[in-house]
C-alpha cells in the first residue's frame, strides 16, 4: 500500500477543541490590536492576558502533533500544501493589500514574514528540524537555552522568524516530547475548575500590573533591550516561559473532552488563521477608527466581534470555498510517491 492510501489516524476532539478555543483567542486579539483599544485598561489587560498563554499552546499542541514527523513522502506532501505554498501566496496577498491601502509599491519579501504569517514559517521550520531534537539527549533543556541565548544578539529580528523560531522553541519541544500518556493525565484530571483559576489569575494579573506589564515580552521575537541587564532578561524570558506553559495548562484543563461545536472550528484553525487578517487589513492600516474604541466597553464589544468573526470564518460555507488557496490541493505535483523499495530501506 502507498503512503498516499494509508488511512489517515483519526482526530481527537480534545485537541481539535483546544485549537478551536486557541484561534477565537488569535482572532480576537488581533482584532483589539487592529482597533488599537489597547490603550484603554480593559482593552490593554484582555490583550495582555491572552498574549500570555495562547501561542504557547498553540506552539506545544503544534509540537505534540509532530512527534511522527519523519520526512517521509506524505508529510513533506502535507508540509507543502499546508505551510509553505499558503505561506507564499498569502505573503503575496498581504504585501498586495499594504501596497493598495497604503499607496506603496508592491514589494515581495518572502524572508520577513507579514503580520501573523512568522507562525506558518516557524511552524515548518520546527517540524523539519522534529527528527534532530528528537535525538538529542535533553532537548528541552536546549530548547530553554536556546531561548535564553539568542536574543543577546542584538541583531535577532524578524527574518525567517529567527527570533520566535528561537523564543517559542521550548513550547515546540515540550509539546515534541510529551507522550500519549502525559496527555491522558491531564485530560484525566478531575479538578477542572483549576484551569479557570488560572485564566481569571492571568486576567488579574494583567488588571493589577497593567503599568508593570508589557505584551511585547510574550512575542518572544526580539533580542533583548541594550539598556537592560543580562540576568534580569534572563530572569523575565524564564518568567515568560513558564507564564505559557501555566497558561497553556490552564486552557488544556477547560477544554471540553468529547465532540463539541469547537471540534469543527478546531480541524479549520488553519483557515481561519489565514483568512482572518487579510479581512483586516483595512482596519489595521485606516487613518481614522471610531472613538467608541476607547471607551470602557469598546474592548468588550470588539472581543465579542472577534469570537463571532472567528465563527464565521470557520463555518463549513467558507472553509470549501477557501480551500483551494488555504490547502492548495497541489502535493502530487511537488512530491513523488515512496517507491516499494524506499520503504523497505526505510524499515
């Protein structure tokens, strides 16, 4: 049997669901940056408290569904399709959409990725790299020193996602070498209520420290500040670090453990994460927003937004319609088939 007919395995709800609950909280941060309601406090401590843990989780659940990965055929397939030519074509779009709402030339930069594109970048760079940390001895400890290092080059930008490549990587690796059995536990757990007590911590915490607290540290996509000392950025990206992971754990405990309506949004998050930022573009380049932003409940108002968005954007009518620029269903034309004797070799 090819590697093109082997049965795919199937999906557990559990972590489509979180994906689901992950991409409304992309959506809906996103959605406040665009608006720039983070300068009110609601506006400011929402954003905070999701920067905090979100793609962390995303990052780890990334990690934990690649601990297959073996470059065999019908993932490189799945990495082409999936990763690099929606990479291409939506750079090319969101390139296209700054030149029109903006007036600029277009400039293609497939290096830097746009906006929210790094992910898809970083995301591929880490999958082709699985089988190496797979090896190592402790990768997680390298993955943390990786992390930890990296940004004392002070010239760490945004080129191939290098700094977050880098920043995020322990969340990759974590996810990377947890097992079946490290999931179950936590599914398992019977005290559910603790990950709700983590959410209204993080909410507080970025209520309470508002003027302490900068969401910039959790983008883990830069090099350190020259004015600051080395053992205290050391220090903060540890503190940053283990924020994701509580966080992450925190929404893991939440998320409902059986098929849900989140299930679904879940298996299209990748459509959603494409699509969402292009739709606005034109907000988050207009000279002037409406003022109601700024107002107490604007933030709330805009969270709401974001989660219907999210919504509709991962509805069955636009995922089909979608589907042939967000999955280009061109794999066959970029990669041979495993022949009979490669897979024996393989073996």
């Amino acid at each position: 049997m090819s590697a093109s007919h082997v049965a795919p395995r199937p999906r557990d709800p559990y972590l489509d669901n979180a994906r689901g609950l992950l991409i409304i909280l992309v959506v809906v941060g996103h959605t406040l940056e665009c608006f720039e309601a983070l300068g009110t406090v609601v506006g400011g401590a929402l954003y905070t408290a999701i920067y905090s843990f979100h793609m962390a989780a995303f990052v780890m659940i990334s990690g934990y569904l690649s601990r297959s990965y073996r470059n065999e055929p019908h993932q490189v397939k799945r990495l082409l399709t999936a990763m690099v030519v929606p990479y291409v074509i939506f750079q090319m779009v969101h390139e296209a959409g700054k030149a029109l709402l903006l007036g600029q030339d277009f400039s293609l930069q497939l290096v830097s990725p746009a906006w929210t594109l790094w992910f898809l970048l970083a995301l591929l760079l880490w999958r082709l790299a699985s089988p190496v940390l797979r090896s190592l001895r402790h990768p997680l400890m390298v993955a943390v020193a990786i992390s930890l290092i990296m940004p004392l080059d002070h010239d760490l930008d945004g080129t191939f996602s290098l700094g977050r490549l880098a920043g995020m990587l322990p969340f990759f690796v974590l996810g990377l070498v947890s097992t079946p059995e490290t999931l179950e536990r936590l599914r398992a757990v019977r005290h559910r209520w603790l990950g709700a007590v983590i959410m209204v911590g993080a909410l507080a915490g970025a209520l309470l420290l508002n003027d302490q607290i900068r969401a910039s540290w959790f983008f883990l996509r830069s090099a350190y500040p020259e004015e600051g000392s080395v053992p205290v950025n050391l220090v903060l990206r540890l503190l940053v670090l283990a924020a994701g992971v509580i966080g992450a754990i925190g929404l893991l405990l939440l998320t409902p453990r059986g098929t849900t309506p989140l299930t679904a949004l879940g298996t299209r998050s990748l459509t959603i994460y494409l699509l969402h930022p292009v739709l606005l573009l034109p907000i988050r380049y207009a000279e002037e927003l409406p003022t109601w932003v700024e107002t107490w409940w604007g933030p709330v108002a805009l969270a709401v937004a974001g989660v219907a968005f999210a919504l509709v954007l991962g509805s069955g009518v636009v995922s089909r319609a979608t589907r042939w620029i967000t999955d280009p269903p061109i794999g066959d034309l970029l990669v041979k088939d495993q022949q009979p004797a490669d897979r024996a070799t393989a073996r």
